[in-house]
C-alpha cells in the first residue's frame, strides 16, 4: 500500500465497496473522483473521463447542473425534511406525484415514494401480497422474475434479481421468488428458431412454470422493458406481448421496472411505452433526480391503487413506508431534473444520439472481438466473443470484459462490463461529437483487449 495515497489507504481501512472484490480492493485501492461536469467527471490527479455510464445509469442531465443545486439549496432553506406519515405531506411531493401520473398519460394512478429503486421493489412485493390479501387470495403469492433480470439488493428485491452473484453467500433467493428463463435470442435462441418462435418458447416456459407451481398460487411477474445490469438485452420481436397474454390468462399483476429505462433512455419516457408493455405498477428511480438526490416511486394503476387503499381502511392503516419517502429535497431536484428534461427536449433527442450511438457501434461488428451489439435509444451492449462463427464465450467468462473495462480508463473512458458485455449508457446531454469520440476511444480498447488477449 506504500505508493497508494492517504485518502485511498484510508478508505480501504474503513469503507466496505458494493460490487467489490474486497481483497483485490485492499491491494489496488480506489479510483476516486473529484468533480464532474457535464457528461466528464474528473479524478483526484486531475485526470479527466468520458462517463459512458452516466454514473450507474442515471445522470440524464450531466453532472454539475446548477438549476439541481439550486433546487436542492432552496428546499433545504425553505423546509429540510418532512415525512408523509399519519395524514402529512408538502409541497414538492405532491406536485411530483402528479407530474408522474400525467407522465403515464393515465396508465397509472397513484405514487408511493421510496428512497432507491431496491427499496421499490422491495415495496413491490409486499404490495403484491397486500393486494392479494385484500382481495382474499392468500395463497397468491409467488413472484416470477428471470434470469439475468435485475431489481435490487434488499433482501426481497435482490430475490427477483436473476444473477448468482446477487445471491451467493446470502441465502438468496427467498422461496416464493421463482425465475424463467432470460429472453436473450443471441445466446439461448436455438439453430433455426426465428426470433418470435424464441419469443413463444420463452412465453411457453412462462406459463409452463406458473402451472407446475399452480395458478392460484403466482400472483405477479416482473421485468425490466429491456434488460441493464443483465447485460443490455432487447427483448425479441413480441416477446413483451406473448408474455403479457400469458399473465392476463393467469391474473397475474404485470410489473414493469423502469429504474434504468424510465424518463427518456429508450428515446420515449419509458420503456413500457417502446414495448407496448400495460403494466399495473412501474418502478422508478435514477434518472428521475439524475441521481443528484436519492429517490425512488412506484406507480399503481387504479385497480391496484383503489383496493390498496380500501384495504387499508379496513385493516386501519397502510403499515408501510420510510423515514425519507418523498423527502422534500429529493423530490424539490426530481421537478427540476423533470423539467430540464423536458425543457431541453433530451427524450427527443436521446432516441437521435441513440440512432449515432447505434451506426457508430455497428461500424465495429467487423471487429474480430464483437459478437452481437445490442441497442435501444441511448442504452447498448457490446459483447465480446472467443470465436465470432460459433458464438462462443471467452473461458474463463468475464476475462475480456474485465480487462476492456480497466483498460478503457487508460483511454479516459468508463464504460460497465458485464461478464464480457461491454455497457453503454451515457448521460442525455450527449452530443454526436462526444458520441463518436466515445466509441473511438472504445474502438482504441478493442484492439488493446485483442492484444492482450493475443499475449
């Protein structure tokens, strides 16, 4: 640790990382970041990088935005905290609880607010099993989310998610979380299906699995619009309508999570809309504060919403919520971001730099390291392959992924990888100059990756 600096010896010492090989982090210490401005956010050596990842998928409007501090600023003079307990509310969270019910165009009908899209989910499950309840089924509980898919870390939300990582070592999943199978045509599409009979198998499977566990016993199914932490997977060709058929069949309650896709990143305000996907709750976070504050919501259709609250009125209270739902700082930078967003026209204008960010990908489908790019709006994956005829992964898994992702901060570039996917998802704010110099500086990583996969 001798040539690591005070602020990183120290922060090894007394910081446990998410997402972190702890001994590994002992022995290479922390990038650490200093500031940001607008789509680059700078290091404590000075060194500045492009953020590919707008943070974790989630500062739609850059960093450094002024009209969000101000927000934040005038909130806290005006009124820090408050909570929505017991009957009380102000100002700024219910003028955001309407804002996101216009959003919907009247698909939903009420917000509940939460501090993160896990705590969402979380509030997800138990909602299902409070409607459930309400209405007599107590027996309709299960959850069917998939593999691959991902909803949180709580212990609830990081059952729906689909990834051993996310469950190894912390008895995951909780028994009445089931998983079917991940709708990735590239990789699980059998010789000769075509995209809608993989779509119709995967639809199958689904309700194949909800009659072995017994249709009185599943009570709803979740999944993101398209696939993030997965590994930016699209859905294929009417993957969302068959599977979408198969939960009516069954009355199962259909929940979208939008935390990555919502607000603009597919090129429309949500993926839900991309999809043609009616779900009866949405789940909100990231770029609704451009993750400058910490916020998430979920949003209920009527028929959720309405016997939600009748139920309460018989039990006598609805016994949910946090000491910081629909905190007032948060949602006073959620209006604003909203109303950047809007001002500045980034949905619109992501779905343009999403279509640059797409040629300009698919000019590197020659390269021998580039299996299949994926792309919806300004959200894609690269992934990397052994050999490009056969599809075949890299052994170990993840190798190639891991190194492009190191190697691109030598390039001045953050990127996500994710097993040998490499992620993108760059704030809304970028230009097709800076989107073109993203992917050239990628195009620089690919042959550094083939190099040292060569050694």
């Amino acid at each position: 640790m001798s040539n690591l600096s005070q602020d990183q010896q120290h922060d090894i010492q007394y910081q446990l990382h998410s997402y972190t090989n702890g001994v590994k982090h002992a022995e290479v210490g922390p990038r650490i970041m200093a500031r940001g401005e607008g789509i680059y956010v700078y290091d404590d050596k000075g060194n500045r990088y492009l953020e590919g990842m707008a943070g974790l998928w989630s500062v739609a409007v850059g960093f450094g935005e002024p009209r969000l501090v101000d927000a934040a600023t005038r909130q806290l003079q005006e009124l820090p905290y408050y909570h929505t307990f017991t009957h009380k509310s102000h100002p700024a969270v219910i003028e955001l609880a309407q804002r996101l019910i216009d959003y919907t165009e009247g698909r939903m009908a009420r917000a509940f607010f939460t501090n993160s899209g896990s705590e969402a989910n979380d509030t997800v499950v138990k909602l299902v099993w409070y409607y459930h309840n309400a209405l007599g089924r107590k027996d309709k509980k299960k959850i069917i989310a998939r593999q691959r898919g991902y909803h949180g870390v709580t212990v609830a939300s990081a059952s729906l998610t689909g990834l051993p990582g996310n469950h190894v070592g912390f008895d995951l999943p909780l028994p009445q979380i089931l998983h079917t199978s991940c709708p990735h045509y590239y990789r699980y599409g059998l010789p000769g299906e075509t995209e809608e009979a993989f779509a119709t198998r995967m639809a199958d499977e689904l309700e194949a699995l909800i009659l072995q566990e017994g249709p009185d016993t599943v009570g709803a199914f979740i999944g993101e619009p398209l696939m993030g932490a997965g590994g930016v997977i699209v859905p294929p060709r009417t993957y969302w309508q068959k599977i979408q058929a198969v939960c009516r069949k069954y009355d199962l309650l259909i929940i979208a999570d939008e935390v990555i896709t919502g607000f603009g990143r597919l090129g429309k305000r949500f993926g839900s809309e991309v999809f043609d996907i009616q779900p009866d709750m949405m789940v909100l976070s990231k770029q609704i504060t451009s993750s400058y504050q910490p916020l998430g919501a979920v949003l209920l259709n009527a028929r959720v919403a309405e016997t939600v609250q009748e139920y309460s009125g018989r039990l006598g209270t609805f016994g949910h919520g946090y000491t910081a739902s629909g905190h007032p700082v948060a949602t006073a930078v959620a209006l604003e971001n909203l109303k950047i967003i809007d001002e500045r026209g980034l949905i619109p204008h992501a779905a343009e730099m999403g279509e640059v960010l797409r040629q300009e990908l698919h000019a590197l489908a020659d390269h021998p390291l580039v299996g299949e790019i994926r792309s919806v709006g300004l959200i894609a994956g690269i992934e990397l392959v052994a050999d490009k005829a056969t599809r075949a992964p890299f052994d170990p898994l993840g190798r190639a992924g891991a190194y492009a992702y190191e190697r691109a901060h030598e390039h001045g570039l953050i990127l996500r990888g994710i097993q040998d996917t490499i992620a993108f998802c760059p704030p809304l704010i970028i230009t097709a100059a800076q989107v073109r110099d993203m992917v050239a500086r990628f195009s620089r990583v690919l042959d550094d990756t083939t190099a040292y996969l060569g050694r």
